[in-house]
C-alpha cells in the first residue's frame, strides 16, 4: 500500500474507530487535539524560535516533576501543563508536540492525523502587538494551523481531513499576556486607564478572538474548548509590586470584563455558525471559588521557583531557591501554576462541577458527534 493510501486508511480508522490490523479501538475521546495558546499550554515551540528576548522553559528547574525525564522540555512548569492534563482526559499520553518540534523532525504530517499539534508559544498573546517579535501571537497560530491543513489534506485528501478535524478538539487558552502589556503600557504613560481606553482594549480583544475562532471554523474546527483569563492580578509577579504581597484588584477586574466579553462572543458564534459546539472552561471562577487548603495547597502567593520577596524577583533558571514540596504550592514561578494546580484544573473544566464551564463540560464537549 502505498503512502498516500495508508494514510488514508489510517485516517479512517481514527474518525470511525475501527478495528485495524487487529488493534483494539482506540479509548481517545477525539481522534486529535489541536493547542493555541500562551506559556500556559506552550510545549516547546519557543525553544525553537530565534532571538534573545523569547522566552524560554528550556533549562532547569523546569520539567524537575515531568514524568520520564526530570528535564526541561519547553513547558512552563515543574512537570506537565494544563494542555498536557487536558489531552489526558481525553485519552492521549500527554499535550501533542510542538509544531516546531513536528517540524524539525519532519513529523508533523503524520502527528497532526494520528495526534493533532501545539501551536502555543509563551509571551503569546491575542493581539499581534503583545511582546511583538518573541513568540507566535494568535494570528500566526491560526495560520500555521491553515497551512498544516494543506499540508494533511495533499497526503490524505480533503475529504478524510474534513471528516478528521470536525470531531477533534481544538483548546485555546490566550489573553494573560494582553492584560500585562496593557498594564505596562499605562504605567509606562504614568496614568492610570481611562474608560475610553479599556474599551478600546477590549474591543480589539474580541475582534481579535473572533477572527481566530471564525477562521478555524471555516478551516474545519467546530468542537472549541476555550480557556479564559485568570485572575492574573494574583500570581506573584503581580503581586510582589504590592506592599501588602494582596492581589491588584484592577487587573482582575479587567480581566473579568474581558471573560464576561468572551462568553457572550462565543454564545453569538455558535447563532451564526452551524455546527460549532464550545465549552468555556472558568479559570477565574475555578481560582475564586477553590478553596487552597483543601486542595491541599499552602501556598498560593508565593513562586516555588525564583528567588526575592514572594519567591518573584527573580526567574526560575539554576540557582534559583527551589521549594521542596512542589506540589504544596500554586504557583511553580512568578507567573505560571504547577503541575498539581495544572492538574486540578484541567480535572475541573474536563468532568468537574457545573459552575466551572459554560455551557457545557470538556467532556462533554469531546462526546458531541
């Protein structure tokens, strides 16, 4: 059998969960999972892009948990990320490879069929302007991901890509970076923003998103798990700039427009496109409403990895105070959550309790034919 054709069938196999070869039906939820988004759900495609200013997971202590390894990888926590948690739940080993990664290995063919790709990029963010040169803003994703489609479709033909891509799960987690750059930028500007100001902001947002969400639509994406914006007033690096070490309401306040936003651009999407189905997973709801002694957590101010007041000061890079009992603490570096957080999220907005997704759950979501 030729290439062409054993891809084909192979195609056919994953969409209609046939027996092939003797091998067992596969337990996935959806035959691929295909990743946009910030560090959060980045696993390596920075570490493939030029300039000193791009960030970077790529030394230790990252990856000290990751299962396997114990090695830097990309991902931006001490182990597995949220992306990685959630591809879990949906029966694959971990996160699909970077898109970088699938490149240089000449692999991203076989790997965005069988598997799906990460096209997340740390530093990343929703509007092409956000730390402009040193990652892949959303925009580029959506169009590496047209590309990569081509590519699918000239070895299986567009027929079986069609088939394939409707019943995968695109996951799309984006905006905390939007929200620094705009907060920097005003303090730069030493002025505070003014109503006109924060509409503008949002509105760029959402037009923005909505673009993306459209094009992948019309791409062939219909089941969107969408992650929203955090309380990213909260995590240490924000917080450190207050005497007290409290959170900064404002940006949270921010960022809770700009969810509010969000759900309500997504309730119009699913009116005017037929077919798309979504899941908002509440990451600013999960935050609010968890109780971090009960999880188990105790401390959620504080970087495990880093060094200076509230662990923030400094970067998680070799030398830096490394906590013990990585698991005890929210945070692994001054921006980022660790693998357990990581973990108990992804648990929540996959098969948790209502309130953490709209309308609908992950699961959910995947099982939706």
């Amino acid at each position: 059998m030729g290439y062409a054709l054993a891809m084909k069938a192979l195609v056919a196999s994953i969409v209609l969960g046939v027996v092939v070869a003797g091998v067992e039906p596969s337990k996935k939820m959806v035959p691929a999972v295909y990743v946009f988004g910030d560090s959060t759900l980045d696993v390596g495609n920075n570490n493939h892009l030029p300039g000193k200013e791009v960030p970077r997971a790529d030394k230790p202590y990252y990856g000290i948990d990751l299962p396997g390894s114990g090695k830097p990888t990309g991902r931006f926590s001490n182990g597995y990320n949220i992306a990685d948690f959630i591809a879990r739940n949906l029966g694959f080993e971990k996160s699909p490879l970077a898109y970088l990664v699938l490149k240089a290995r000449n692999y991203l063919i076989p790997s965005a069929i069988t598997r799906g790709v990460s096209y997340a990029s740390a530093g990343a963010g929703i509007l092409d302007s956000t730390n402009a040169g040193g990652n892949i803003p959303l925009s580029q994703q959506v169009r590496l991901f047209e590309s990569t489609k081509a590519e699918m479709e000239a070895a299986v033909g567009p027929r079986a890509v069609s088939e394939l891509l409707g019943r995968s799960f695109f996951l799309v987690g984006m905006g905390s970076n939007d929200f620094f750059a705009f907060l920097t930028a005003q303090a730069k500007q030493n002025r505070s923003a003014t109503p006109s100001d924060v509409a503008a902001f949002y509105g760029s947002l959402i037009s923005n998103y909505s673009a993306a969400i459209t094009d992948l639509y019309k791409l062939g994406a219909r089941k969107f798990g969408i992650i929203n914006v955090g309380p990213v007033g909260c995590v240490p690096r924000v917080r450190v700039l207050n005497a007290t070490g409290g959170c900064a309401d404002g940006i949270n306040q921010l960022a809770g427009g700009f969810d509010a936003a969000l759900q309500s651009l997504l309730a119009d999407q699913k009116k005017r496109l037929p077919g798309l189905a979504y899941s908002i997973a509440d990451s600013f709801g999960f935050a609010a409403r968890t109780d971090p002694k009960a999880a188990g957590f105790v401390s959620v101010d504080s970087a495990c990895c880093g060094g200076g007041r509230l662990g923030a000061e400094a970067d998680c890079l070799p030398g830096a105070t490394l906590c013990a009992d990585r698991d005890r603490f929210l945070f692994f570096d001054r921006v980022h959550p660790s693998q357990r957080a990581a973990m108990l999220g992804a648990q929540a907005y996959y098969d948790g309790p209502p309130q953490f997704t709209t309308p609908i759950t992950f699961k959910q979501l995947a099982q939706q034919s």
